[in-house]
C-alpha cells in the first residue's frame, strides 16, 4: 500500500512538473521574443534622435513604479532572493502577482534602456508558475523546491536553447542540492520546455563557429579567467554597494529622477549599453572578423566591460526589473574579445578569438553566480557544441575559485547586516 502510494506521488510529482516546465517555456519564449523586438525597434527610433537616451530611461522607471504602487501591492522585486527566501522558509510562498510583476517590470526595463536582461525575470516568474502548479494541484509541500526548480528549469531551457542549461540552473542555482525528486522534476519540465523548442526553432543570439582549441593557449585561457573572477567581484559589490546607496534614498522620485539620469548620460555616451547589450556584442564581435584592432576600437570594449556593471548596478538600484546574468555574459564576450584581439595584435599570440569570446562569457558567468557547470553550459550551446567543453569549464572553474576567494558571496547570497 505504501509503495503505491510513492509511486502515486511520484506520477502526481511527474505530470505536475511537466505543466510547470510547459506553460513556464511559453512565458519564456513570449517574454524573449517581445522584448527583443521592442527593444530593436526603440533602440532604432531613438538613435536617429540621440537626446532621447536622456529621456527613454526616466520613461520605463516612471511606469515600473506606477505599476508596482497600483497594481502589485507597492512590493519591490528582489529576484532570485525571492525564491530563496520561499524554500528557505517552508510557510512563505511566491504570490501569483510576481509572474506579471517580474514579465512586464523586466519587459518595461530593457525596451527603456535599462542596462540588464529578461533572464531573472524570467526566473522568478517561471518560479512562481512552479509554485503555484503545487498549489493548484494539491502537492505536498515537501515538494515545493521541486516545482519551482520545474518551472526554471523549463523556462530558461527556452529561453536559451539548451535543455542542460534549464537543468544545470534549477539544480546548481535554485535547489542548491540534488535529490532523485528535484532531478525528476526538473528533467521532467525540461523534456516539456525541449519539445516546444523544437516547434519554435530557437537561436542563441550569438552563435560561434568553432573548429577546434589549442592547449598552447592554456596560460591565456588561465590569465583570463584570472581577470574575469576579479570583473566578477567588481560587478557584485558593485551591485550590492549602488542597491544599498540607492536603497537609502528616501523619496521615491529622487531615486527615479538620479537613476535615470545616470543611465540616461551612459546609454547617451555609449549607446551599446543600451537593454541587455546583446545586439552590441553581434555587432563589436562583427567588427572585430572585418576590421583590424585598433586602440579606439580597444578603448570602446574596454568601456563597455567597466561601465555595464555600473549602469546595470543602477539600473537595479532605481527600481528596475532584472539581474547579473545579462549583464556577465556582455562583459565576459567582450573581455574575451579585447583580451584575444590585444595579445593577437601586439604579441602575435595566434589565440582563436572565438574560443575566447565563448570562455569570456563561462568565466564572467562563474565568477558572478558561482555556478561553473550552467556556465559550461551556456557557453558550449553558444559554441554550438562540446567542443570547447574541457578549456570552458577550466575558464570556469577558476574564474569561480578567483573571485569566491577575493569575496565569497554572490548577488544572491549576500545579506545585509543589521545595523549597529
């Protein structure tokens, strides 16, 4: 009788997931596609028109704060916090009001400029859907982590063309832990988030030709990674110092008006900061196959790694809707870049630049939300297979180990300490 039971809540467990990791796939790929178009189109309109990167930002703060005063209960989004917070806490719950909290707040963010991505909102969003299939169906609440990994784990498998990226997420990132159950369910939904794949034919919004690697490029790939856990650490005090500045402003209209401002002037002076900065690391990495390095062209790569986090932090701190992971994958692509381009140029080092665009972005990645195997991951469905998988998990790894011993917390599990 106790078997059945089991085997029961396990088919329950099953079914439940596969919801969850479908409906969590399609807000995913609406929320990636209507975003995408709307910021291409905005960014095109305003260029013609370049003081309008001064205004557009002040526009998306504005509405995000009317929305999240009126019509969601005037509660802050603090991303993936939030669903630690639930599993942390076993009578906590993600409210139903966070999945068009998070998809219109990130959607709004982005199209305005804001200087991040869709993908912890989709996150949080897709978590929420997972908790509240548990409910819906009447589940345990043992199995709430499970769920919610099932909504992730569908949602990013869409939003960025790979299964193993959803699965390594949920499990690395959101469980934190691996079970027989969270790997059911988390497979399970990503089987779901896979079959709509195939229907929609997603792409990655870069992706690279690669042939083969070196092992003479060994001590770059190293050197690299070296340099992007130290970018990783300055992006996560980045964040957490500008949040905790911007959090100590009092009025809601200062901290609108001084955020907007700052990421106005910055989209002003370098429009590729402008959203999630994918369409700018297409069009440097472009650049870079046709045109020889120039210093102009070094310095312009050099600014967008050492602002993004910046715009992005305050981005963040004013009340935008989104996250690090956007905002490591540009740096980590354009420091890959610069760092190829450079030691080619000068050293003649004969490095594949490719190779280190795709390393770039593992390693930034790692270092920011310590997680080296969705970062492998992620990389190698840019790269378009495995084949860069022993030199990208190196980059990895010791971007993860380099910035978790100059500071061992991520944006994620950083906690403020109370006052004295």
């Amino acid at each position: 009788m106790r078997k059945k039971i089991i085997q029961f809540n396990y088919v329950k467990l099953f079914v439940a997931s596969v919801m969850a990791g479908l409906l969590s796939a399609l807000l995913a790929s609406v929320l990636k596609h209507i975003t995408e178009h709307y910021e291409e189109h905005f960014f095109k309109t305003i260029s013609a028109s370049s003081y309008l990167f001064l205004i557009f930002p002040l526009i998306g703060l504005v509405l995000i704060h009317v929305l999240r005063k009126y019509a969601f209960r005037k509660k802050p989004n603090k991303g993936i916090k939030e669903i630690y917070l639930t599993l942390d806490t076993r009578r906590n719950e993600l409210p139903s009001y966070k999945i068009p909290s998070h998809f219109i707040n990130g959607f709004l963010t982005v199209i305005f400029g804001g200087s991040t991505g869709v993908e912890v909102s989709t996150v949080v969003s897709t978590a929420t859907i997972g908790a509240m299939t548990r409910q819906k169906a009447s589940i345990a609440n043992r199995y709430k982590t499970e769920l919610i990994c099932a909504g992730v784990a569908g949602g990013l498998t869409t939003l960025f063309g790979s299964p193993l990226v959803g699965l390594l997420f949920a499990v690395e990132v959101i469980a934190r832990k691996v079970t027989k159950t969270i790997l059911l369910s988390s497979i399970s939904a990503v089987l779901a988030g896979w079959g709509l794949l195939q229907l929609l034919h997603e792409e990655p919004f870069l992706k690279l030709s690669i042939t083969h690697w070196q092992v003479s490029a060994i001590p770059y790939i190293i050197g690299l990674s070296v340099i992007a856990g130290i970018i990783s650490v300055f992006f996560t005090r980045t964040v957490i110092g500008i949040k905790h500045r911007f959090g100590t402003i009092k009025k809601d209209s200062t901290r609108i008006i001084v955020g907007a401002t700052i990421i106005g002037v910055g989209i002003f002076i370098l429009p590729a900061l402008f959203g999630d900065s994918y369409s700018a690391v297409t069009e440097m990495v472009g650049r870079s196959q046709h045109e020889v390095f120039t210093i102009p062209f070094g310095v312009t790569l050099l600014a967008i790694v050492l602002l993004k986090p910046i715009i992005s932090s305050v981005t963040l701190g004013a009340g935008g809707d989104g996250g690090v992971f956007a905002p490591s994958i540009v740096m980590g692509a354009l420091l890959g870049l610069l760092l190829a381009t450079v030691c080619n140029h000068y050293f003649n080092s004969q490095l594949i630049v490719a190779n280190f665009i795709i390393m770039g972005i593992a390693a930034v990645l790692s270092g920011s939300i310590h997680a080296p195997l969705t970062s492998t991951s992620l990389a190698c469905r840019l790269s378009g297979g495995f084949i860069l998988a022993v030199p990208v998990l190196i980059a990895s790894t010791v971007a993860r180990y380099t910035a978790k011993k100059i500071y061992p917390y991520t944006v994620y599990s950083y906690k403020e300490q109370p006052a004295q």
